[in-house]
C-alpha cells in the first residue's frame, strides 16, 4: 500500500508541477512587453519631421542634451528617447528636422542601459 500511495504521490507531483509551468509560460506570454508599439514608433519617424513632430510621436523631449558629432551627418545634433525595447536615436540639421535615425533595439544579453548608450555610440 506504501508503494501504491507514493506512486499516486509522485503522479500528483508531476502533474501539479506540468500545471505550474504551463501557467507560468502563459503569464510570461501575456506579460511580455510587446515590441509592436516599438516598431510603430520606429517606423513612424521620417526624415524631414520637425523636432516637434518627433517629440510628440515619441511622448515628449528627448532623454539627453543635444550632442553635436561635428563632421557626421551635417554636423547634426543628436537626440535619443529610451524604451523597454531599446532606443531611438535621432539626428537633427541645422534647420532642426530629422536628416538620419538610429534604431538600437535591446536583446537579452544588453539589456542595461549602459550596453544601449555604448551601442548607441558605437554605432555612430
């Protein structure tokens, strides 16, 4: 009887642990940021938008100062907003519209904001 009552123990264990981790897959589906807003937002800037146009598609100002990088895209000044996702960056001219965008999406292995700024700078 022993025997049997460990067996049925055992059976009830790896049924109780198959249900958590098939609910738990289902919540880690559900939870998952979604990246198609990302994307919408990255395929939405266009060059030629002015700087007001850009920061209210992408929510409001840019998340750092304006950087110039002198000798790159027509001496633009440069400005990046920062997401779960990754981050856009986003050249502007002199006369303040997008003349170049730079798209650092985030995978599992750079997920700090660190590794995003050195890729942002990198890929310059």
């Amino acid at each position: 009887m022993r025997f049997l009552s460990r067996r049925v123990s055992l059976k009830l264990l790896v049924i109780v642990c198959l249900i958590v981790v098939l609910a738990l897959f289902t919540l880690a589906l559900r939870v998952r940021p979604s990246t198609s807003h990302f994307s919408v937002l990255c395929e939405s800037i266009q060059k030629g938008m002015d700087r007001d146009q850009v920061e209210k598609l992408l929510g409001g100002p840019a998340q750092n100062s304006d950087r110039e990088f002198p000798g790159t895209v027509s001496d633009a000044m440069y400005s990046w907003w920062h997401y779960p996702e990754g981050a856009i960056g986003v050249f502007f001219d002199e006369a303040n519209r997008v003349c170049h965008i730079r798209v650092v999406r985030l995978s599992d292995d750079s997920s700090t904001i660190l590794e995003l700024l050195r890729r942002l700078n990198e890929a310059g």
